[in-house]
C-alpha cells in the first residue's frame, strides 16, 4: 500500500492510499460520511491481488470540529476533478455518502470518465433518522441545503443517465436501505445489477468484507474483464495510418481561390505550426484532391481552425465535388481568399514554399493576419472520429 495525496476541486489535498501496480485497471473507493479510506483496505488489497490497481480516497473533511460538513456539490467537484486527472477511466465503487458522490459526479458531469460502478448500502432514498440513530450517517448529510426529497430527486435523475454496469449492493440488514429503495434506482439505471449480502448491514462492505470482495471481483470480471494492453504492429499503411491517429489534432477548413477566382478548400488535420520568426506553418495536400492545382498555382491561402460546432463544415469541405461554399459565411481580408465566418481561429498567409512529400504536397505559408475565438472549444480528430474536449 502506498500513501498518495490526490488533487481535488481547487487543487485541495485529497488523502488517499493505493494498492497494486498502477498499469493494471483502476478502480476509486469512496467512503461514506463519517468514515476514512481505511474501510477499503480489505478490499484493496484483494483487489490488487487480483491484478486492479484500487485507489481510496477520504472525503474532504470540515476544517475543525464545530465546522460545517462539505455539501454534495463540493465532495461531487472534488471527485470530478480526480477523475479528469486518471489516466484511464477507472470503476468507481462508493459506499453510502460515497455512492451518492459517484453518481452525481457520473450523472452530471461526463459520464464517461469512469468504467462501471459499485454502489455499496447507498439508496437515493434514505430514512434520516434510522441513519442518526445507526451512527453511520452523521449530521453530515444536513451540511446539504436540499431536503432528503430533493436528493433523492437529485440522485435518481443523475442515476438515469449513467451508461456504464452497475453493481447495486444491499447490505440485507441494512436499515438505511430497503429492497425497494434498491430496485427504484436500479429501475432508473440502464445497465444494474442487485445483489444482496447476508448478515451485513449498512456498512455492507466491511461487515462482509470477504463475502463483498468476492462480489465485486466476480462483477469486474464480468463486466469490466482486465485486458493486457494490445499493442499492434506491422509497416503496411493501413497500420501506419491507424498509428498515426492515435495523434490527436483538430481539424482545419484550408481555402484559396483558383485561377477564375472561384472559391476552393478542402478540409486538412495534417496542420502544424513551423516557426514563430519568420511566423510559418504548414499544412499537407494530397496529390489527389481535386482542389490542389488550385493552392499550387495561388499565391495565397488561409487556414480556418474549426470549432466544435462546425462538424458539419468540416464533412462539407471533406466530400469531393460538393458545393462546399453555397452554404458557409465567408469574408475576405486584404489577401482576398476565402476566411470562414466564425472559425476559431484562421490564419491568412502568403505562400512560403511548397515542398514534395510522397503522396502529398507539403505546404508552407507565411502568416500575415490572425484572429481568433479565446472562448470556444475546438473539433477534435482522433482515431478516424470527431471528438470534444472534457473539462472536470
Ligand atoms: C478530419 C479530416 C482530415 C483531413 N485531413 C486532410 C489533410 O490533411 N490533407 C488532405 O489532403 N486531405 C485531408 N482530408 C481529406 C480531404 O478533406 C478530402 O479528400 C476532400 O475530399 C478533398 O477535397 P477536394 O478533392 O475537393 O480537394 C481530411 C479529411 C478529414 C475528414
């Protein structure tokens, strides 16, 4: 086991331990109000046993004893802002508080920065004042302004959008939860699981560590299979292009006029910045594109950075033949080729040099005019798909 201290939302100390080696599938294990990451260290090491590399986490805690408990929000944001920061998408397992915690921040946020989850005894729906009397939930929950109804209400809309398999565990002597707080939930998911553990209550996972431990691998097996990384190789194109988008870039609209004055562009990823002084950069044109005598004869082009809602443009300006400027806002600065309205960012340029690459053209500008868009976000292209960006 090895202390770690994680980052959450503000870049705030999160206190956490980690078992197993740190390549293997990952798995994040909240507790629940009241209680530390201690209560996953059974877990954690069988975990790590079995080849996953478990990661428990504290919660945020009030800065002194007579403090106000941290809110949903804050725990959620803290949660989300580890997440964005794993490398691969790990299986989130939460237990009461922590359960609550896992499914607003997959429900609300992006939910898919994790893989699968485990819900331990976390029923949106909770009897308050068992939970007081059990001593499990403290006072806590009340750090929240929202009423139990609203959490409940809260935590089911959350649930209903998460995709991933869930695993949905009831401790069946817990007093907190009921079988049909359990099933409510599981209706609203779209992929559970029940499971009950006999002769545990609310702190299911720990009262019957090996028992829930058993519960879980046997579900990760299933549902989230450990796979060794596959590494594929060979020197034929069709590998050398798929490997060569596994570098993700985003996507650019180039444009120029031809010979009659016409409008020509066609859409390009292979952008990239060359030299600040004098300010080049270049973009690569296959021999085969229809609109390449054009940039070969032009002493001027532009390149337009799309955004993430110009998808559209980029297929328009990826088919041959389309009329691809009937439907796109272009304006002209002082070099006169085509600059698409509301881009992120277009570069206009004077022709630097053109160079032969093999099947493409390589071709250099020399920037004279830049604006661009500080706001928006960018169209993303990675292995042959468009993509977004996603912030915690
Ligand atoms: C995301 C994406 C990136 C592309 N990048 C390039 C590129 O860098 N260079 C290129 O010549 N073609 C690239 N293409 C393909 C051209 O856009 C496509 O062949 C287009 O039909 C050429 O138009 P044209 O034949 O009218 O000139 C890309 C297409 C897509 C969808």
């Amino acid at each position: 086991m090895t202390e770690l201290e994680l980052l959450g939302f503000g870049d705030a100390p999160i206190a956490a331990s980690a078992f197993g080696n740190s390549n293997d599938p990952p798995l994040l294990l909240l507790p629940g109000s009241g209680q530390s990451r201690r209560v996953w260290d059974d877990a954690g090491r069988a975990l790590a046993a079995a080849g996953r590399y478990a990661v428990s986490l504290d919660l945020r805690a009030p800065p002194g004893p007579d403090a106000q408990p941290y809110d949903l929000d804050t725990h959620v944001r803290d949660l989300s802002a580890i997440l964005a920061r794993f490398s691969s998408r790990p299986v989130l397992v939460g237990a009461s508080l922590g359960g609550w915690i896992a499914m607003a921040a997959l429900g609300e946020g992006e939910p898919d920065l994790a893989s699968a989850l485990v819900l331990v005894d976390s029923p949106p729906q909770i009897d308050i004042a068992a939970a007081r009397d059990h001593g499990a939930i403290t006072e806590d929950i009340g750090g929240d302004s929202m009423t139990m109804e609203q959490i409940a209400e809260r935590l089911l809309a959350a649930a209903a959008r998460i995709r991933q398999p869930a695993l949905i565990v009831r401790g069946a002597q817990s007093r907190l939860s009921t079988p049909e707080s359990m099933a409510q939930l599981a209706a609203v998911m779209r992929d559970p699981e029940l499971a009950e553990i006999e002769g545990a209550g609310h702190l299911a996972a720990a009262e019957q560590s090996e028992v829930f431990n058993a519960l879980l691998l046997e579900f990760l097996e299933r549902r989230v299979p450990r796979e060794p990384p596959e590494y594929l190789q060979g020197s034929d194109s069709g590998t050398l292009r798929d490997a060569l988008g596994c570098f993700a870039t985003g996507v650019t609209v180039v444009t120029t006029v031809d010979e009659r004055g016409e409008p020509v562009g066609l859409t390009a990823n292979s952008f990239t910045s060359v030299s600040l002084d004098p300010e080049l950069l270049l973009v690569c044109l296959a021999k085969s594109a229809s609109s390449l005598p054009a940039f070969q004869a032009a002493d001027r082009f532009a390149v337009n950075v799309l955004h993430i809602g110009q998808q559209p443009v980029s297929n328009r300006f990826a088919s041959r033949g389309a009329d691809k400027f009937a439907d796109t806002d272009v304006e002209q600065w002082e070099g006169e080729v085509p600059i698409l309205k509301g881009s992120l960012a277009s570069f206009e340029c004077d022709k630097f040099a053109m160079h032969d690459g093999g099947d493409h053209e390589i071709l250099i500008g020399r920037v004279r005019r830049v604006r661009y868009e500080p706001q928006r976000d960018p169209l993303l292209y990675f292995r042959g798909k468009y993509r977004r960006l996603h912030f915690a």
